[in-house]
C-alpha cells in the first residue's frame, strides 16, 4: 500500500463517536489499588485495598459492581501495581513489585512469576512480546546504588512463560534518568529509543539490534524532512506497528522544492520480505502525539494529542487494522492522572478511570459516526 497522500488532519472538529456516558466510581479513590484492562465486553477490572478483585460492568445506566475473587494471593493489592493488556480472552494481567501476575477468569485461578533478580529491584511496567510462545518484556527500577551514590538504574528483562517456570530471554540496561528512554514490545520485537538517538529493534533475547529489519528500514524511510519517531506502538500479535512522526517547529519551504512531509501517524505491516506503510491520520509541526494502547483484538487504538500552547491533550481513537478507517475525536482529557482502558468483545468501548475525581467516563464506538470529509 502507498502512503496516503491525503490523510485525515487531526483537529477537535472530526466526527465524535456517541457521547460518553459517565459514571460516578463505586469505590472511592482512597480504596482503589488499580484499576486495569479486563477482556470482557463494556467491563474493567479494579483491585481494592481490602485485598479483593472485581469486575465493573459498565453496559447500563449505573455501574455494576461484581466481585471475582479475594486473597487468591498474599496481600492481593499490596507493593507497587502496574496492569497489563490481557494477553487472552479470559486472562488478566499485572505487574506486582517484584512479580507478574496472570489471573484466569474460567477458573479463577491465579498464577506468579518472579520478575525480579535481587530484592532492590521493582517491576514498574511491562509488555507482551508475543503471546505465543508467552515472552514478556519488564522494566525494572534499580535502587542497589541510590545510597552509596544517589542513582537509581533502570533496565529491561525479557523472560519466556513456561508452565511454571519462566526463563529469561535477555537483559538490556536504560540508563538513569527516569523515563528518559522509550520502549514498547510486541509482534516478538522489543523498540527502545534512547534520547538523542535512532529507534532500535531487538529480539526478544535483547542480544544485538536489527538495523535490516523490514520495520527498521521502513522508518528510516518515512523519517524524512526532519521528522522523528515520537511514539511507537507494537502490535501484541501481528507483524504490524503504529508510528507517530513528528517535528518541533514547522520547516522552511523552499522555492523548487516540494512541500515537506506533514507529520503524521503510520501504519507499518511486514508480513512479506519488505514492509508496506500507510499513513492514517497528519497534523502539526509542533504538535506531539502519544500512542496509546491497542484494543484486544488490536484493531483499535487511541492516541492523545499535545499543542504547543501545552493544554490538556486531546483524545482521538481510529481503528487501524487492514482495512483503517477516520479518527474520531473524544475531546480533551487530563495529561495525567487518568487511566485510559480497553474493554474486550469485537467491537470494544474506551474507558477512562478518573481517580481525581471518582469518575468513569464510557465510550462506546460500534454505532457508527457522522461522516466527514477529513479535510
């Protein structure tokens, strides 16, 4: 497929799905652990600090509350909490200190594995490599030398689920300056960009980068005119990949020359022997854009959008598989300290946890939007 020439503009005017419908949060903040993605249609899981996991429904006009299991663990919601995406359909996921724990929903039944090398490190997000075989990837938080010389380490571990047992497939240390490096994982790749640096592709042993990878060589050539990777998303279980290109300061035009490429969002697929790229939504030099998560079935994905005049970003979903359609534009939401959820089913509702606020806030996106001109 060719670049699209004329994408979409990313503006607050687009098409919106149904209004959101919003709820007051049946717990309080104070006793919510985490809230995290669950596979079931209109539905989101919370852990509460008496130890207890639950299921909000939110398909009516009131939430519903239901309880799945209590102290299935040890101090169910105690340590350092980070979800992850359910890596099937009747699975939950989250990180926990020190340890990944998966949660079967059939069965209720929960299972755990150490994460960890040595009792300073702590597990503070992760990503699926790939489904199957089982690899996920953990960034881990260091605090061996923050005494001695005021340094917290970070670094990335990949470990292969078998059974019960897990075997590690790779280390790779980030540095220490929190956040300063970006990663993502997923379609059996680990995408670490350092600052300053071009993005690299890794296996899932970490082991040495792959410059001649089909994605690899497909961002090399969209990042043309300046621009650069701002945000990258892998796909779970597909060979494909979200990529937002863009640029600080809009550049000079030249006389003679062509109008330089608009900085926009990417979809890179290589299932063949050379990657195919589409662009499915443009906007902005100086504007950036942070790639949310994809949705279950990994057709969908949202994705928040900051100006330079630095209010609350805006929120757009678009749906990204083979056959992509028009964002739709949800409107501003807070740069932080809200939660931004997938539900599960085939066609699968955005939820937003507002801790701030005791609030949820549902869209639903199988009615189908105005339609507009995208220009």
């Amino acid at each position: 497929m060719e670049p699209n020439k004329d994408p979409f503009l990313l503006t607050p005017a687009l098409p919106a799905p149904a209004a959101p419908v919003r709820h007051k949060s049946p717990f309080p903040w104070n006793q919510v652990a985490l809230v995290f993605p669950a596979p079931v249609p209109d539905s989101v899981a919370v852990l509460t600090l008496n130890d207890k996991l639950w299921r909000l429904e939110l398909s009516g006009p009131e939430v519903r509350r239901v309880e799945v299991d209590d102290e299935y663990l040890e101090q169910v919601s105690g340590g350092e909490l980070s979800g992850l995406p359910p890596p099937s359909p009747t699975h939950l996921a989250y990180l926990q200190t020190r340890r990944l724990v998966l949660y079967d929903l059939k069965w209720q039944l929960a299972k755990t594995w150490s994460m960890a090398g040595r009792l300073e490190e702590v597990s503070i997000r992760g990503a699926w490599v790939s489904h199957t075989p089982q690899v996920v990837a953990v960034e881990l938080e260091d605090t061996t030398n923050y005494v001695t010389d005021d340094r917290i380490d970070f670094r990335l571990r990949t470990w292969r689920l078998d059974g019960e047992k897990r075997v590690q497939q790779g280390a790779l240390e980030l540095g220490s300056v929190v956040g300063a490096v970006k990663w993502d994982a997923g379609a059996g790749l680990v995408a670490v960009q350092r600052p300053g640096a071009s993005l690299e592709l890794y296996g899932p042993d970490l082991g040495k980068p792959q410059p001649e990878h089909p994605l690899a060589l497909a961002l090399r050539k969209l990042a043309v005119d300046g621009l650069t990777v701002q945000s990258l998303r892998l796909h779970p279980a597909r060979p494909v990949a979200l990529v937002a290109l863009g640029r600080e300061v809009a550049p000079k035009r030249e006389a003679g020359k062509e109008k330089p490429e608009d900085p926009g969002i990417w979809r890179v697929s290589w299932e063949g022997a050379s990657a195919v790229t589409a662009r499915l939504a443009r906007y902005a030099s100086g504007e950036s854009v942070t790639l949310g998560s994809l949705s279950p079935e990994g057709d969908w994905l949202f994705y928040r959008v900051l100006n330079s005049a630095g209010r609350d970003p805006h929120l757009y979903v678009q749906q990204v598989g083979a056959a992509f359609k028009a964002p739709l534009a949800l409107g501003a939401v807070p740069e932080k300290g809200a939660a931004l959820l997938w539900t599960g089913g085939e066609v699968p509702s955005l939820v937003m946890y507002d801790g701030t606020k005791d609030a949820l806030v549902h869209w639903k996106l199988g009615a189908a939007p105005p339609k507009a001109d995208g220009k």
